[in-house]
C-alpha cells in the first residue's frame, strides 16, 4: 500500500478533503521532529507546514520516497542537496496565489498613489484637507519574476494603465504581459524611468540580495519598491538607508529578512513604508484551495497520469511537464 507523510505543525488547519486520502493510502501525519521517522517507508510527503525547513535534517529517512508536495509557492526550503540531486518528483501551489497576491500588489500601487496612509491620519485628526493624489495610469513598472505571479501582476495592472516591464532570467524582446523583459544581470540599466520595481521573483542563488544598494540608487527618488517575493531577494540594511536618505520614495513590503521581523528592527520605522507579515496570497478559503489542489495532484499520482506543472529544484521554479 502507498505510504503518505503530511509535516504540519501545532494548531495547523486539517481541511476535511484529506479525510479521503487514507482510501489509497497509509497516512501519517508527523511534527517536524518527528519527520525524519515518518519518511521511513514513504512514497509521498506533502510539506502542509510550508515554511518548516524540517525535511533538510530529516531526508536520510527517506529511502522510497518519489514525491513531493510544497504546499506554498516558494520551494527554496527544498533547494538543498541531496534533494536536488534526488530523482525525486516535485510539485508546489502553483497557481494558487496568483489572483490574490496580484491583487495585494494593485492595492499597494493605489494605496501609494492614492495617498491612503495620509489620508487615513487626516481622517483620525478629523482633519478636512483636500490634496492632490498621483495618476496610475501612465506610470511605469518593472516586475523581477516573470512566473505565474508576476504575469497576473502585471495584467492587472496593465488594465488600470501601467506600462509593465519585466525581467527574468533572460530577456525576451515581445510577450503578451509584459512590453518587454529584461536579463536580470542587467536589472540596474533598466531602473531609470521606473516608478514601480516590483519583486516577485523565487529565491535562488542568482535573486538572493538582489535589491541593494545599487539597484535602488539606479531608480529615481521618486520611485517605490514593493516586495512579495521572498525578503532574503533584498538587502534589507541597504533598503533602510535607501528610505531614511530619500534615494526612493517608499516601499511596500510583505516579505522581509529577516521574519518575522524583529520588533526593534528599522525597517518598522522607515520612511513611507508598509510592511504585512507575509499574508499576501491569504485570502479566505486559500487553505481549502491549498487542500484542494494537493487533491487534484494526489488523483493523477495515484493514477499514474502527469502532474500539469512540476519544480525544476535546480532553477528554483516550475519550468517543465512531468
């Protein structure tokens, strides 16, 4: 019989859908310290604790194991070796953010145009003043992640007037969502005229720190950066002193290095910044899609039919069929 480990952790969500996996299989669900143990005998693991870097200390425990799960969309808690190396399947929650953290991103684009924060203050101070607010449509972004993320970003904000760029990790002269898309090893010669950089890019070894000091001073003063992809992409030191000098105008950030964010750490007070703790695709119900996604892959496993999308561990994304 198929052998199941799901790693979840204290007080997580159990959606009713996974009643149904122990019809196909033996399912064991494990905390991370006992995940090592657990994989003994596996074929599947399905990380439901996405974020537990658990399964790095407890691979040596798995000597059958042929797939698995990342219940998120980032898979750089997977990129480390033997995994890598492993012929092991690999599939994530492809798709599953892409609507909501798309949406997140428009509201932080008209919450800055708009002036919300200030007019928010006004409002408490009971405070009437009329004001003059900035235009979207006309502004120019540039979106580093070119994925399923990147492109529902860059649609919804192409629909309210924005001129979208990207880049990824070739360029590409035309494409449907984006005018254009850039090499990222040349991200800084294509800052100038942006108003709006946006990280939606996975972590890998070529994003990792990628937004310091250069890249914001190659951006004009009155730019703002926004941030959901993963927060170890920007070097945070050099993003505090890019706000506290005026060499960008602010930024919105829902992924940070480090999280959770220290209570007495800078960046809470930078200037013109917002900063949610990593809640960007978390929109009601997205446990159940989470559950009900892993559903669909977990009938075609045991099936025998291919999963629609599956991770390249080496490129740190979903690149291929399998």
């Amino acid at each position: 019989m198929t052998t199941l480990t799901i790693l979840t952790s204290p007080g997580r969500y159990r959606p009713a859908v996974f009643d149904r996996l122990s019809e196909d299989a033996e399912v064991r669900w494990t905390e991370a310290d006992g995940l090592a143990s657990a994989l003994s005998g596996a074929d599947a693991l399905l990380m439901w604790d996405f974020f537990s870097s658990a399964l790095e200390d407890a691979i040596g425990g798995a000597d059958s194991l042929r797939w698995v799960h990342a219940a998120s969309a980032g898979v750089d808690s997977l990129r480390f070796p033997p995994l890598v190396d492993l012929d092991i399947t690999v599939t994530n929650a492809h798709g599953v953010f892409d609507q909501a953290i798309a949406e997140y991103m428009l509201h932080m684009v008209l919450m800055f145009a708009k002036k919300t924060e200030e007019g928010l203050a006004l409002q408490r101070r009971h405070d009437w003043r009329t004001r003059e607010l900035e235009h979207v449509a006309g502004t120019r972004a540039l979106v580093v992640g070119t994925g399923g993320i990147g492109r529902r970003i860059a649609q919804l904000l192409g629909a309210v007037g924005v001129v979208v760029t990207g880049a990824a990790s070739r360029a590409r002269p035309g494409d449907e969502d984006f005018t254009e898309i850039h090499d990222t090893a040349d991200l800084t010669a294509h800052l100038a005229n942006v108003d709006w950089l946006i990280n939606a890019a996975p972590l890998t070894e070529s994003t990792r720190g990628m937004f310091d000091a250069e890249v914001f001073a190659a951006l004009p003063s009155t730019a703002r950066f926004i941030s959901i992809g993963r927060g170890a992409s920007t070097r945070t030191d050099d993003l505090v002193q890019a706000l506290e000098n005026g060499t960008i105008a602010g930024a919105g950030l829902d992924v940070v290095d480090p999280e959770p964010l220290p209570a007495g750490h800078p960046l809470w007070d930078a200037t013109n910044t917002v900063i949610t703790a990593h809640l960007s695709g978390n929109t009601e119900g997205w446990m159940d899609r989470l559950a009900e996604q892993y559903m669909e892959n977990w009938d075609r496993w045991i099936a025998g039919e291919p999963f629609p999308k599956v991770v390249d561990l080496q490129a740190g994304y979903v690149s291929s069929q399998r």
